[in-house]
C-alpha cells in the first residue's frame, strides 16, 4: 500500500517505539555504525519510509544509494518472493544455476566496450573491490596498486589500504595492505590561478602519475591496477573534469595496468547511463559493482574483459556470492532499469539539480551543487566568497531535515547527498528542495 501523505509526522522525534528500540540498539549493537540520526524503519514503498512509531519520511538516500527501484517494488518483491519458494541457496562456487549465468549475461551485455566479458559474484562492495585486487594481481603478476585521494572502496583490508577519504577508516587497523600509492583526483572546483580550468586540473593530476609516481616511486611496469571511481562517492560527489578518465585510459593501456573503476555508488543506472564511465566513452578492464545492483538485496558483482578473468578453479570463490534470490532481484531491477529507471534518473536528475542551482543562487553559504543524474550534492561554506567549508552548517542540516520529515545524508567534509531511488518523480523533487530549503533555513537559525 502506497502513502497518501509523504512526509507525515505525527510526533516530535524520535518517538517512544524508535526511542525503545535505540535503547536496546545501544546495548548490544557495534557501536562502529555511523548514524546521524534516530530513524527506526519498519516498512517502506517507493520513496517513503515508516518508521517504527507510524511516522513517515521521504527517503532521498535510498539506503545509500541501494533501492535502485525504491523501497519493496512489487516486481522486486515477486521475483524475490518466487527465487525463496523454488531454492534459497546452493552456492553458486560448487553447483550451477540459471540465473546466475542470466544475469550475468545481463550485465555483460550493458558493459560500455565489447560484450565479452564475464562476471564473478559477491555479496558486497567491498568484496568487489577485494576481487579486482586479487584478479589485477593475478593477471598482471605485478604488486603494486594505485588509488586517490577523497576515494571510498570499503572497509575490509585491501580496499580500506585503497581508500583516502577519512582517517578515521584507517585509524588502528595498521599495517594495512603494501604497496598502495595514492595520487591526487581532480576536484575541479579546487581550480587556482595556474589551473584555471578543470581540464588543467586534471592534466595536473595525470602530470604527478607520469612524472612523479611513475618516475620517483614505482616503475609503471610494476603497478597491478589503478582504481577509480568515476565520480567519487563518500568522497562528495566529485565529478571529474571531462578528460580525466580518457587520461587513465590511455596511460593504463600505455602501461599494462588494469583500469578498475568502482562503479559501486555511481553505476547501475544512478547518473543518467547504466555505467558512469559510460558518460566519457571509455572502457575498463575490471569493474566492481554492488549497492543498486540487486534492489536491496545484498550483491557484489566484478565484470571484466575475458582475457583478462581467466583464473583457474579455487583462485577465487565465495560461497554466498551470487545468492539466486539476490540474482533474481538483479535480473528484474535491470528489467526496471532498462524499461524506464536510467532515463528517469537523467531527466529528474537534471531536474533536481536545477531546481537546487535555482535555490543556492539566493544563498550565500552554498558553495557548489554538484554531480549527474541522481547522484547529486550540496556543498556548504561559511561564505560563497571565501569558500571556507562548514561542516557544521551540513551536519545541522541533516537534523533539521529529519525532524521536517525527509532522509537525506552526508558525503565528503561539508556535502549533503541526494541519492534518492531511480523512480523519483518530479512532484518528489519539488517536494525534497521545498523541505531542503526550509531545512537550511532552520540550521542557519
Ligand atoms: C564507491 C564505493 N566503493 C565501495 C563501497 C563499499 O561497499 P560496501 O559497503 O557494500 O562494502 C562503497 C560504499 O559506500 C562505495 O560507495
């Protein structure tokens, strides 16, 4: 059943039932999780969610960038529904079964670059990344790794090793894995008086691998992969200038290096094409997916070039990965996708975005709205003119957005992230930038 009224709330925040169940939460749950604030969800459709007390919020996060087709689609539901009644699991390491090599077909075939490909499955972002590590090595034969600055991969340990966007993701959990170098992404807003254009900033960037990494540090017939998102995620939704991953492209090909790209916020349909790479007309040599893939059910894939995937039986294996109910969710979310979800996030991406760009322009403590399709953020700075981040000003935001009924959270120092499901509508988007706009106004206070 679908809510009549989205946001809907009924009582100051949080309320006695969510209030409980923190409590308990408190007492026996890691307290490594990061949330913001007191959502208790019990139940979801589309782009509302309930909470535990009857409240109800309109969701632009989707989980983090997860329910590619909102919340319990009821074409997600069913094909997760019949997948439970025939077998719930057999792993796919030891025994076949047919959807596994259907979706893999599937996501094959929506590869920028030739369909011949194969796909090895998971159950996560970060155990997508852990295979693109293992499978660059292995096909290479060379140690050596290199990832940027601002980059999220996950939090196991070779793509902890690989990410840079917050210490404290690394704090303590020393010696991490050797041999990763980080190089410098280009921010393009970070442009200065000698980088005046983005493209000059880029060409900065690709000038330190060449002239510094490869020359002072590693020699370029040493290194494995290069990992890279196409537009970075928890890093605040940085989309690169234009000649950026051409750039890799041809100095990975130039090398032997696999070009890897974590397409694991930023694919499956989220900013406007099934891949964001797609967005700059190149082709990988690996790529990780995971997070929207499979509509809310757990999933990790990695898809690389079949020359490249050649590893022989017990090089890699997972026994949950490629679970047929969260293979069955993929097959019918890319169905969605496909018949009209990725152009629904272009066309109410670029709505959203200048619905916001209308709105920063009448305030002064918005530095940038940024991102494609629906992978968009707001920065905020203590003044347009002096650039200074606040990341107090965000965090605020965030807070007083909840307690006006809508799910919105951070990325990067001083963003918030909009990422909401690829079925937002346009009377949605309205909805988000009217209680945004309020929001910002009531932090300010
Ligand atoms: C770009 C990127 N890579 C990897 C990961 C890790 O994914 P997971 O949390 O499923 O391990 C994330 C998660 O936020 C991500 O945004």
């Amino acid at each position: 059943m679908a809510y009549d009224k989205v946001p809907d709330l009924k009582m100051p925040l949080p309320g006695p039932k969510a209030k409980a169940v923190i409590e308990a939460d408190d007492k026996f749950i890691s307290p490594s999780y990061t949330r913001g604030y007191p959502m208790v969800i019990v139940r979801g459709r589309g782009l509302a969610a309930e909470d535990v007390d009857g409240n109800v919020f309109l969701d632009m996060t989707a989980g983090i960038a997860v329910n590619a087709a909102g919340h319990s689609h009821p074409r997600v539901v069913k094909a997760i529904k019949d997948a439970a009644d025939n077998f719930q699991h057999m792993s796919g390491t030891d025994f076949y079964y047919p959807v596994q090599s259907t979706l893999a077909r599937m996501l094959a075939e929506r590869t920028p670059g030739e369909p011949d490909r194969k796909v090895f499955f998971c159950n996560s972002g970060t155990e997508a990344i852990e295979a693109c590590i293992k499978l660059a090595r292995w096909k290479t034969g060379r140690p050596w790794l290199i990832s940027f600055i601002g980059a999220f991969h996950g939090r196991t340990y070779g793509s902890m090793s690989l990410a840079a966007s917050k210490a404290v993701h690394r704090t303590r959990f020393a010696p991490l894995l050797p041999n990763v170098i980080h190089a410098n992404y280009p921010y393009p807003y970070r442009a200065a008086p000698h980088l005046d254009t983005p493209e000059k900033v880029a060409d900065d960037c690709l000038r330190y691998l060449n002239d510094i990494v490869f020359k002072k540090l590693v020699n370029a017939n040493e290194v494995a992969a290069l990992f890279v998102e196409p537009i970075q995620g928890e890093g605040g939704y940085v989309v690169p200038p234009d000649n950026w991953l051409p750039g890799l492209r041809e100095m990975c090909t130039k090398h032997g290096i696999m070009l890897v790209l974590d397409e694991i916020q930023a694919g499956m349909g989220r900013t406007g094409k099934f891949f964001a790479h797609d967005h700059w007309g190149i082709e990988a040599d690996i790529i990780a997916c995971a997070k929207g893939i499979a509509g809310g059910m757990p999933l990790g894939a990695i898809i690389a070039k079949s020359e490249i995937m050649q590893w022989p039986p017990g090089t890699h294996a997972s026994t949950f990965g490629g679970n047929p109910i969260a293979c069955a969710a993929a097959v019918e979310t890319i169905k969605l996708l496909d018949e009209e979800l990725v152009d629904n996030a272009a066309k109410v991406g670029e709505y959203l975005k200048g619905k916001l760009e209308a709105w920063a322009k009448g305030c002064d403590r918005v530095g940038e709205v940024r991102g494609k399709g629906l992978m968009l953020a707001v920065e905020f700075v203590k003044s347009r003119e002096s650039k200074e981040k606040d990341p107090a000003l965000r965090n605020a935001v965030e807070q007083t957005a909840f307690k006006r009924g809508m799910l919105i959270l951070g990325c990067g120092e001083n963003n918030i992230r909009f990422c909401p499901s690829l079925i937002i509508t346009k009377e949605e988007a309205d909805k988000a930038v009217e209680i945004f706009a309020a929001s910002v106004e009531d932090a300010m206070k």
